[in-house]
C-alpha cells in the first residue's frame, strides 16, 4: 500500500514504496553509467558525479562506467578527473559507438563479474540505455534496480533526428528499452515533475522520485 511501511523479499524496507536503506549495516551498489562520472564535462557527467559522490559518502559502492561522454575521451580530458575516494572499486568500459548507442557485452560482463563475487543490496542504472543492463541484470539476478533518468530520452532521439536522421532508427529502440525498465524497475528517478508524468504512463503505481537538476554555485555564477 502506498505510503506505508511494507516487509519486502529483499533485505530492507521499504517506506512509503522507497527502499529504507537506513540501519547500522552499510548497504552495497553496484553503480552502472555510461559516461564517466570522474569526468563530468557534461550536464550529466555532472549530475552523474554528485549522486556517486553522494552514494559512496553513504554506502559502499563500487562503479562501472564507459569512458568519454558520448564519445571517445579526447587526450587532454584524462587529466580532469574528479576525484571520488569514497568509491571502492571502479572499473572503466572503453568507448565504442555501438556500445553506446546499441549494447555493449564488454560493459555487462564487467557489471555480471561483481554481481558474482559480491552481494549488492541494490544496483543503480544511471541514463538513458544504461536500462538495458538493469533490465538484464533484473532477470538474471532478480536484484532491486533503481533507473535513473535524465530525460525522456526517446524524445530526445525523436527531436535529435531532425538534425541528424541517424537517431531516427535509433528511436525505436530506445523507446523499448525506456519503456520496459520505467515499467519493471523497483525505483525510477526522474528529472522534473513534467518527465515524471510522462513515465506515469507506464508506471502509475509504483515508486518514483524527482531529483531536480542543479547548479555547483562554486563552480557557476549568474553574473558571468
């Protein structure tokens, strides 16, 4: 029932449809992104950081990332990582086009390999296709999946594909994949309350959350 604390077949609560992580045992996650959140050069390689950051502060946790943003890394970006020392384990997936666009065995071997040496607690999917792992990782381990959006991302292939029709054939498939771990995730995150609507849709009954986007106002000043 909603809004009530519930007993769960995992090892934790859950409160008010969320897992209740929080009792005197150190929780594990398995974090999987498809960018590399040590170096946010982008809106969500930022984003990206402060929830690892924030997690490992938190929990053990131990990440799988692809390297780049979307792209291969250039040179000079491999010296701007920011440094997480909270992490215990990091394993980083080379960039390959159609590992980012499509799927990558190379990035779902490295993410089964820690789930058959370690007990996770939870495993976190973090933007856009990263779903297709927690999909699998759901069905092969029927471990609690949280998938964290940052966009409808099948829009934004639909809205990339008036400029770049390469994204149009994509949008199917994104569109799938979406669909299906907003509907079978334990958890789902999204970006703003318009987003959260929109996956209503295909969730309307179980656990979502808004985490809005922000700013480091160290980092970024209106006046510049």
């Amino acid at each position: 029932m909603r809004g009530s604390v519930e007993r769960h077949r995992y090892p934790f609560t859950y409160v008010s449809g969320i897992p209740d992580f929080r009792n005197n045992r150190r929780h594990k996650i398995l974090y999987l992104t498809l960018h590399d959140p040590q170096t946010p050069l982008s809106g969500a390689g930022v984003r990206s950081n402060a929830f690892v950051r924030y997690l490992s502060e938190h929990f053990i946790l131990d990440l799988v990332h692809m390297e780049g943003s979307g792209q291969a890394p250039l040179p000079d970006d491999r010296g701007k990582v920011h440094s997480l020392p909270s992490i215990r384990r990091v394993t980083a997936i080379p960039f390959t086009t159609s590992g980012y666009f499509l799927f990558s065995r190379s990035f779902y071997m490295a993410a089964r390999n820690y789930l058959l040496t370690e007990s996770y607690d939870a495993v976190v999917c973090d933007y856009g296709l990263c779903g297709a792992y927690g999909l699998k990782i759901k069905h092969e381990f029927n471990l609690p999946v949280v998938y964290s959006s940052h966009n409808v991302e099948y829009l934004g292939y639909l809205d990339k594909a008036l400029h770049d029709v390469r994204r149009l054939p994509l949008a199917g498939y994104v569109y799938a994949v979406e669909k299906a771990i907003v509907e079978q995730a334990d958890l789902v995150v999204a970006i703003t309350e318009d987003e959260s609507a929109h996956y209503r849709r295909w969730r309307p009954e179980k656990p979502m959350i808004v985490i809005p986007q922000g700013v480091d106002g160290s980092l970024f000043n209106t006046k510049y």
